[in-house]
C-alpha cells in the first residue's frame, strides 16, 4: 500500500505486521518468564491497546487474568496532557500482581495517573508493558518494564491507534507524513527501473544518469557477491542456496536490496535498480517492498535494441574484456532466457503505466537524451 489518507492526513507505513508481532512474541516470552506462578492481572488500558492487548495474551501460557480501563489524553494529533478516566478499575487488586497494558507511553502521564489510582488499592506489585515508547516524550519519572519498540516522536497510526478514531484496524503502524517528505516523495523521488537485454547499455546509461541526476544505484549482482563476502545472515543462507546449485529465493534477494535501499533514508533523490526485477513475480515484490515506505517505481525505462546488434556488441565486449561467457553459444542462451523469463515484465509495467521505450541503438549521447527526457518528466 501506498502512502494512506485517514481524513485530513497522509501516512505511510513505519513498522510493518510482521515485524510488530516479532517484538509482540519477545514482550510476551519475558513476561511468561518474569510472571510465573504470580497469576498476574493485565490490566488494558482502552481504546488504543485491544489489539495489542488480544496479540499479547494469546502469547501468555501462565495462568493469568485480564480487565480493562480506559483513559483519555488526545484531540486530534496532539495529547492535551489532561487525563480523564471514562471507566473505572472493579477489580479486587488488593495483593495482586497487576500488568498496565498499554499502546504507546509519550509523556507518561496516563501512566503516572494508573499507578497513582492503582497504588490506593494495595496491589502487590504494579508493572507497566506498552507497545511503543517515546523515551523523548517522557514528562514524568516512570518506570516502564516491558517495552516492545521504542520509536521517535512521529504521530502514528494503524495497531489499534488512531487520529481521531480513525485507523485502529490498520494492521501496520503508519506514521504521519510531513509536508517536506510529501515534496521529496511526490516530485523529487525517482525510483527508476533500468531495463533491457544483456548488451544493451543499461550499465553505460545507469552511469550518466547517476551523474547528472544524483541517483543511488543498485546491482543485484554486487549486493548479492557483497552480502556473501561479508558472510552475513543473509549472504550465509544465499550462498547455501547457491552451493546447492538452485537460485536464491525471490524474498530473500528483496530483503538485501530492502537493506541496502533502507542505507539511503526515507527521503532520497531515487534510486536506479539495474539487474532487478527480472520477473513478474520480483517486480511484484518490489512494488510491496517500496510501498511499506511510502515509496513507489517511478518509471521503467527500456532499453530497446535488436538482437542482431546485442550479439554484435556483447562478442566484441569478449575480446576487449576477456569475458569466457561472451561466446556467441552462451551470448544466445542468455539473450533467449531474457525473452522467455524477463520480457514479460514489459507487458506488467505497461499495465503499471511506467513503462518508457527508449530507442537503445544509435549514438550514446542521443540515447542518453532521450532517457532524459523521461527522468525530467516524472
């Protein structure tokens, strides 16, 4: 999904489903360890926590209890510092060991208002978890014990938050879009897909236009080689796939131009990724990938050259560089897994509305004009 609009507000994607529910899994295992045998009371605090609160117990195994209160403190984007309880606590919690739930702590008022309410009825003990945290934010001296993800000062959304009551079924948490990131994504950002045959300059092309326009520039190749040498999680499982001889996984190669991409924060001049997508199904993948930060394929600029001229071009780039796998056998091999496996991508960006044809045959600075072209348009 793209950047979202909840009434008067644009937001995009801050902290994906999943990776929400890997640090739900974490809050949850140390609570079942810290809890046991203490058959806790977890007390959520309404309306913000319930899905939170739902993920959070499904993950306890201990005996336990749940209840709930709910507590105001927001207009709109901004917390008004003033809390108001709407419901009550009616639980005995004399002796008992009692849980805060909470979704996000930002001044900790609503919490230093919960622990003094709570602490008039004798608990045993009285433990804050909340699923977001703004250490930046804190007004108050409390002590939070269970922190899932602790985030900046942006207002966010989606995970049971909302602005102004919309957008607590979002599954992701959104964060607010500013007017300069607006800018930058909407007009400046260039995410560029360079496409063509092996042989048809898309390196050559790739580097005049990072020259002129300032672009990042991705190899799938040079990250893949990269991640490997440097023997990191990712390149450690590549590479088992690659010494039992089958292709790296779709996912997995996205998670490492994803880590790369991320190098550049959210509010780059664009990025050119060369040597990817080369299926339908990675060019769906990239499509998600970008779009969990808000960010989009601006344009897929085909390099269009016959194959009599690739031929020409990739056996004479044999004897200058020494290439073994610039023979005319292989030279057709791979120019006949680009029509049969990567060519369909011409027909999906069509559909996108992306797809630029450029005349890839002639002089290079001709070419490179008519790229621009493109690039300046977007």
């Amino acid at each position: 999904m793209d950047i979202i609009q909840v009434l008067d507000k644009k937001f995009r994607i801050s902290i994906p489903e999943e990776v929400v529910l890997k640090r739900v899994d974490a809050v949850a295992e140390q609570l079942n360890r810290d809890m046991a045998g203490k058959n806790p009371l977890f007390l959520a605090v309404l309306n913000g926590s319930f899905i939170f609160a739902a993920d959070l117990m499904r993950r306890i195994t201990i005996p336990s209890e749940i209840s709930f209160v709910k507590l105001a403190s927001y207009q709109g984007t901004i917390s008004t510092g003033k809390v108001t309880e709407v419901i009550g606590i009616n639980e005995d919690i004399s002796g008992r060991t009692v849980v805060i739930v909470e979704d996000i702590v930002e001044s900790g008022l609503t919490i230093q208002r919960m622990m003094e309410t709570l602490g008039t009825r004798n608990p045993k003990s009285v433990h804050v978890c909340t699923l977001l945290l703004k250490p930046d934010k804190l007004e108050v001296d409390v002590n939070i014990d269970y922190v899932a993800m602790r985030i900046p000062n942006d207002f966010i959304l989606g995970y049971g938050l909302d602005y102004n009551q919309q957008g607590r079924n979002l599954k992701d948490i959104y964060t607010l879009v500013s007017d300069e990131e607006k800018t930058i994504n909407n007009i400046n950002m260039r995410n560029i897909v360079i496409f063509g045959a092996p042989g048809s300059g898309k390196g050559t092309q790739s580097d005049l236009i990072i020259e002129k326009y300032g672009l990042n520039h991705i190899s799938t190749g040079d990250v893949l080689r990269g991640e490997i040498k440097n023997g990191t999680e990712l390149g450690k499982v590549a590479k088992q796939y690659i010494d039992d001889g089958m292709l790296v996984p779709d996912t997995l190669i996205v998670d490492m131009l994803a880590k790369v991409y991320d190098t550049y924060g959210p509010q780059h001049k664009g990025v050119i990724f060369d040597g990817f997508p080369r299926t339908v199904n990675q060019a769906e993948a990239l499509k998600e990938m970008l779009s969990k930060r808000g960010h989009k394929v601006a344009a897929m600029i085909e390099l269009d050259v016959p194959e009599d001229e690739l031929m020409t071009r990739l056996l004479k780039r044999g004897l200058e560089s020494g290439r073994s796998d610039d023979n005319e056998e292989t030279i057709r091999k791979r120019l006949g897994v680009y029509h049969s496996q990567t060519s369909p991508l011409i027909d999906w960006y069509e559909k996108e509305g992306i797809r630029h044809k450029i005349n890839g045959l002639g002089e290079l600075q001709r070419i490179f004009q008519d790229i621009s072209q493109v690039i300046d348009s977007l």
